[in-house]
C-alpha cells in the first residue's frame, strides 16, 4: 500500500510544480508590460478557484495588465466574475463576458473589490415560524453548524463622476448618465450630484467630496442616492436649457428648424434666463448665468438685448441687416492748427472711405484732436500710432454718419478787426500798413 501512497505524492508534488511554473510564466508575461504608457488602462489579472488567492481582494501589487482602446480611442472596462468554481480577473477586451456574466467598471485596477472566497456561514433566525429558526441563533450560534456559501454581497456602489466645470462636453450637465463612473472606496457610501457656491455642478461619490464641497450635503443643492450609478439625473430638476451658440453661419437662423439643442445652463443660478443678443451681423445666444465675452454683449446692449424665462426659448430666427451696398465720404486729412484741415471744409473736398470693415459694422466719418492737431477721417481707418484702438479720443470726437458730415471747424479763429478811415469808430493808424501791430480778437 505504500507504493500507490508514495506514486501518489509523487504526482501531487509535480502538479503543484508544473502549476508554480505556469503562474510563473504568467506573472512574467504580465511583468514584462509593466512600462506600458500611463495612458492605458490597467486591469487585475488572474484565474483561480474560489480557495485561490484570486477569489479575495487584490492588494495593489497584485498583477494586471494593460487593455488595448478600441478603434476609436476609448479604453476598455475592467471586469471581475464567478463563472461555477472559477473566478476570473481582467479586461473586457479578452471576449469572456460576451458570453458569460461579469461586474465591470472603468477606471484602473477597479476589478479588485469582489470577494468570491469560499467562506463558512452560520445561516440561522430567532424569530418563531422562520424557515432558518433555531432556538440558539440569538444567543448560542457559535454552536450551530456552519456552511460553505459564496459570499457576494459586499459590493461597493458604484457612482458618476464629474464636474462640470472640467468636462467641456457638458455631458455632466447634460447628459450625466454617459458621464464616467467610479467604484466608491468605502462601503455603503452613497452618491451625490450637487451645486455648489459658483454654480457649477459635481457628482460624485459622497465620501470623497472634499471638505468644503461636502457641507452643502444634504441640502436643497445637494441630492443623496444609495442606488448604483443613481447620481445620473439632470441636477437641479429645475435648471433652465437654453441654446448657445456664437457662430456667424448659424446662430441668426430658427434654432429649432436647423435641430440645435438647447443645453443646461453651465452655472446653476435660480432666477436664470436664456438671451438672444445682435451685434453688428453676429448673433449670440446663452445663459444670464454664464461668464463668457457673448454675455457680456448682452449686458451692454440693455433692452436690446432679448431675455426669456421658459425652457429653449431663445430659439426664433433674428433678421440681421444687410451690409450698406455704398461707402459713406468723408473728409481725410490731418494737419496743425493754422493747417487747411483745421479749418471749415467744403464737402467737395471729402472722399470715399475704403478701410475693410468687420462684419456688420457701420462706417462713419469723424473729426478730432490729437496733440495739437486736427485729424478727420473715417471710423474704419487704422490709425494705431494716434489712437490706438479707438479712432479718436471720445473727449475730442465728434461722429457723424451723413456723407461729408465732418466738415466742422476745430481752429480757434482770431480776427484783427479795424479800419483805415478816421471817421469809423474803429480806426486804427497802423490798419491800412501794419496790421499785425493791431491786437486780434477770437471770431464770434
């Protein structure tokens, strides 16, 4: 009998062998991705029973490997699953869970929470009539015989995480539930999606909101959910969509005829409105609430600029003018005080602005200081060595927009006022030889 005995350990102990190889071989393989790029998504790797070391929790310096991305550049979910006594590890992409049931998550190394371990339970209830009663559940289950069960109930939540302020897509406002999510790290956390003191709005799992965000929780600004990925709702309910756009070829036309979606407001305000605003051909549409330039416009147009109240109101086309067909003239020319161009102009003297002009803005003609000279011209004209960006200072600019309009005098005109005949009231000896020695008086 010692013979078969002594065959068997024998075998024992080879298989044991060959099985330390193979994991050997596999842990090599997995090392030797270990300098893939940081950008890859890392899953945990391994197969195992339910007494292997693969059936409990992974340690971070458990072995995993990198997922390839997709044709498109995504990357791929992680999984974890249970398939009879065999507990698998790894990454989507490997086709197991085409065809068999997994818990899958999308972040790296996500897949090490489940605990498949073969455990014993006590299985009991002190309550009378129970299928599981037992009079010594309440106080004796210690004595009670204890059975194998596959303990799958500690599960962490699962929850979506986003701020809005961060994603350019918007999809945390707009479409949360393709926004990203996360396995929470501390049991029975909750889920939250909340505003907070700027507008902007954040999910999340609860537990991991730092100090300052977490105090708005719970709150009329803050909602709590225990479900997995329950946090997926459009936050408040009561948020204003408006349509936003800013673009020349289609911002003027009806919103809803072209398929434009209107979108939630970046930042959460209460009393928020959409607005709709002209400015020179260029359309704008957006929030109150947002802090852009566009926005701004609005400010500055007053009651130009259209508000509304209701969901997607800002949607009907404005008419935006057309160009004028035919330049405005203006007198050009810049010279000193005692200069032509200092004085009155004769509208014979003007001529036809040809600066390029931005789309939808207006030409006009003007005439103003700068220094001690006089400059006329036309608003489109680029005189940065004078003005800078304005083409005239405002303190020292008058516009006009009729042709020829700028003909003004901008000479403070003095006039010698006397006469050679001893009879007038005003003669003056010097008047009819030395004019210059009579004192000059300004011209009414």
């Amino acid at each position: 009998m010692k013979k078969p005995l002594s065959l068997l350990l024998l075998l024992l102990i080879i298989g044991q062998s060959l099985a330390q190889t193979e994991t050997e071989e596999i842990d090599s393989t997995m090392e030797s991705t270990s300098t893939n790029p940081p950008y890859m998504r890392m899953c945990n790797y391994c197969i195992g029973n339910l007494k292997s070391e693969c059936a409990y929790y992974q340690p971070e310096n458990s072995t995993s490997i990198p997922c390839p991305g997709d044709n498109e550049g995504s990357y791929e979910k992680c999984y974890a699953s249970v398939v009879g006594e065999l507990v698998r590890r790894g990454c989507a992409t490997d086709g197991f869970c085409d065809h068999h049931s997994c818990f899958m998550c999308n972040y790296n190394k996500c897949n090490n929470y489940r605990n498949f371990a073969e455990q014993k339970c006590i299985m009991c209830d002190s309550r009378p009539g129970s299928s599981e009663y037992h009079p010594k559940c309440k106080d004796r289950a210690e004595e009670l015989p204890a059975q194998n069960c596959i303990v799958d109930d500690i599960i962490f939540g699962e929850c979506h995480v986003c701020d809005s302020e961060v994603n350019e897509d918007l999809a945390c406002l707009s479409n949360p539930a393709n926004s990203s999510t996360k396995i929470c790290q501390d049991y029975g956390d909750s889920c939250a999606q909340l505003v907070v003191a700027n507008g902007k709005t954040i999910r999340g799992c609860l537990q991991d909101l730092d100090g300052s965000t977490s105090t708005f929780c719970p709150s009329n600004n803050c909602q709590i959910c225990s479900n997995n990925n329950c946090n997926s709702n459009i936050f408040p309910s009561d948020r204003i969509t408006c349509h936003q756009c800013n673009d020349e070829e289609n911002c003027y036309m009806d919103m809803t005829s072209i398929g434009n979606v209107a979108y939630p407001c970046r930042n959460y305000a209460l009393d928020d409105q959409c607005y709709t605003v002209l400015e020179g051909s260029v359309v704008y549409r957006g929030c109150l609430s947002d802090r852009t330039l566009e926005k701004a416009t609005c400010d500055a147009a007053g009651d130009l600029c259209y508000k509304c109240s209701e969901q997607g109101c800002n949607s009907e086309a404005v008419e935006v003018p057309p160009e004028p067909t035919e330049r405005i003239w203006c007198h050009q020319c810049r010279g000193n005080s005692t200069s032509d161009c200092a004085y009155h102009q004769p509208w014979t003297n003007s001529a036809p602005c040809t600066a390029e002009l931005k789309p939808g803005e207006r030409e006009k003609c003007f005439v103003g200081r700068y220094g001690l000279d006089t400059v006329r011209g036309c608003t489109g004209d680029d005189f940065p060595e004078l003005f800078g960006d304005k083409f005239c200072d405002v303190l020292e600019c008058l516009v006009c927009n009729d042709w020829h309009c700028n003909y003004h005098s901008r000479a403070e005109q003095r006039c010698v006022q006397c006469s050679s005949s001893i009879d007038d009231g005003d003669y003056r000896e010097e008047c009819l030889n030395e004019p210059e020695k009579v004192y000059s008086w300004y011209c009414p």
